[in-house]
C-alpha cells in the first residue's frame, strides 16, 4: 500500500491572522515582566526597578545565514531564539522577552511554519523567555526571520565590549570550530546526495559537530557562574562571526591590544577528527569559523584561580595597545591576528 502523503495546508487557507492564531495559540506569559503579549498592538513590558533595558535583534535570510536543504525548521526555529538571548548573556544580561517575525513564501504550508515555531518554543521554554509578539508577511525570496530579545540587567553588571583592560586575561568558554565542521560536513553531503540521489547518509560519527551548528546553545550556565563566582568580566561578548573577529573587536573598543596562544585555544575531539577528515586546519576553523556562540571575555589577573576552578580557559592576556594583536606561535613567532570571520556583505572577511 503506497504511503499516504503529509498534510500541506496552504497559507491562504488561514489568511494572515488566521495563521497568527494557530501559531501563537497557548502561548502563556511567565515572566513578571511581560504584562501584555500577542493579542494587541504592542506588548507591554514593566522593568524590574533599577535594572537597564537591553535590546538586541538578529535577521536570519534563506540562502544566506540557512539551507532548508539540510536545517530542519524546528532546529531553525530553535536557533532564531538562541542566537538572540546569546547577545543578552553576552552583556551580562538575563533575557526575559522575544518578539519574531517572518517572511515567508506561498511554498511553505501551515505545518512547516507550525515546525519552526515549535523550535522557537522549545526556546523560549529553555530559556525562560516569554514570545510577546512580531510579525508575518509574505515573502517573494523564501523565508526570513526577525527576532528581537529584551532583557534586563543592574547598570552596574551591565558588560560591555570596551572595558577590556591590558593585563586582563582572555578567556573563552567551551571549544571552537565545531559549529563550522558541522557545516561543512552537511555541505559534503548535501553535494554527494545531488551526484548520488541514491546514495544512504550516515552520519552518526557527526553527532556532536553537526548539533553544535543546528542547535548551538546559548551560555547561560557560564553567566550563571561567573555571577555566583562574584566575577564580573571587564568586557565580553559572544562568538558569532568568529573568534579571530570577536577578539579584535574587544581589543579596538577598549583600546588596546592582546597576545593569544593559539595551542590554549580549545577544540573538541570531533573537531579534529573532522578537521583531519577534510585536510582542513583545526586552528583555522577555531579562529576563523564562527557560530560557536560561546562567551569570550576579560577578567583581571587576580581572577585566574577563580576561572581555572569553574573550568574556563585562559588563551592570552591583553597588551598595551602599541603591542598589537598578536597570536604567538610555539616557536616564540609573533603573528598578527586578522578578522576572518563571518562578514554580512562579503561572506568570509579577508580584511
């Protein structure tokens, strides 16, 4: 008996607002913070008394930040929040309200955006995060989506990217590179699928690497304990677009330079796997790969004892600013780091 094929509700069986009800029905708000959410014009937030309003949005574009040929929609979904609340912990934050929207093509159904809005729910569970509001619209490019995070934090805590001081230690949490073999192990197959439409995928040995890329998580649990460590970073932000990038735009917002020691940079064990695999540079996909969202930041030097305990690597210190940005090789060998991470309008940056 042949398979019976998956619903497809086209769009314009729901019309607009229709489509808006199915996909925020239930949607309960936990936050004390969220008074009003989807339902009217604006939501309305209330925030806690004496504590700052941190806003940040992130545009995610079919063909240039994801392929649907590989990206499930609910991993996609998932993402969309993550990527956002990361910026929010990147400050030093705590995120508190999402709002989404997007564009979407008459090739979608109901049920693939009732995908991707399971995702953005999971996230926003995981989170503690309530989804308050946003947009739809029909698009004639396939899908976007725009999310916005709101979150809250004591002016005092607030971390930016320009307190960097020179002899801070840098610091980063997690491992590097990951994110990007992942992606390029869903390229190597995506190609071998299009010459061998028969051919049969496993890609058990990816697990990790492949999760890192579809599903990265962002490092609430290393703010959590750098707060109860009573350590607040002197700058920080979240590696996005690559950690060659992230630390020279610490280093030029604060005025100062860095020497980094490239063998203390941390690389999972799959990484390198992979990395050798491809004949491609563990390193370079380190540096230069992006999407790792871990936290990358400074803390004074008397605080080396306090990050070694919670586990978090130190991979250099910052200079005087007439010291450059350096990485410096086991050999002694000073080379100056470039931003070769992820640029919006040239793709890799060659600066």
């Amino acid at each position: 008996m042949a398979e019976s094929k998956p619903v497809r509700t086209p769009l314009s069986e729901l019309g607009e607002f229709g489509l808006i009800r199915r996909l925020t029905e239930g949607i309960e708000l936990k936050q004390p913070t969220s008074l009003k959410g989807v339902g009217d014009d604006c939501a309305v937030l209330r925030p806690p008394s004496g504590q700052e309003v941190l806003v940040t949005t992130d545009l995610l574009l079919e063909g240039i930040h994801f392929d649907l040929s590989y990206v499930p929609l609910r991993h996609l979904g998932y993402k969309a929040v993550a990527v956002n609340v990361s910026d929010i912990y990147a400050m030093n934050g705590t995120p508190a309200q999402v709002t989404v929207s997007i564009g979407v093509s008459q090739r979608f159904s109901v049920e693939d955006l009732e995908e991707l809005y399971y995702g953005i729910r999971a996230a926003c569970q995981f989170y503690d995060v309530d989804l308050v509001g946003g947009d739809t619209s029909a698009s004639l490019t396939g899908l976007s989506i725009s999310v916005t995070a709101i979150g809250y934090a004591p002016k005092d805590a607030i971390c930016y990217r320009s307190g960097a001081q020179v002899n801070d230690l840098v610091c980063v949490t997690g491992n590097y590179g990951a994110a990007f073999m992942g992606l390029q192990v869903l390229e190597r197959e995506k190609k071998v699928l299009k010459d061998h439409p028969e051919a049969t995928l496993d890609l058990k040995q990816y697990t990790y690497v492949l999760q890192r890329h579809l599903q990265p998580q962002a490092r609430r649990d290393a703010v959590e304990m750098l707060r109860e460590a009573g350590l607040k970073p002197n700058a920080m932000m979240d590696v996005s677009d690559g950690l060659s990038s992230e630390i020279l735009h610490i280093c030029h917002a604060s005025g100062v330079g860095a020497r980094i020691y490239p063998e203390r940079i941390p690389i999972d064990q799959q990484t390198l796997s992979v990395c050798e695999e491809m004949g491609m540079d563990p390193l370079t996909a380190a540096l230069n790969g992006g999407e790792d969202y871990e936290l990358l930041f400074t803390v004074p030097l008397a605080a080396q004892k306090k990050v070694d305990d919670m586990g978090i690597n130190t991979i250099g210190y910052i200079a005087k600013p007439e010291a450059g940005v350096v990485a410096v090789t086991s050999d002694g060998s000073e080379v100056p780091i470039r931003a070769q991470g992820w640029n919006a309008f040239g793709g890799k940056d060659a600066k």
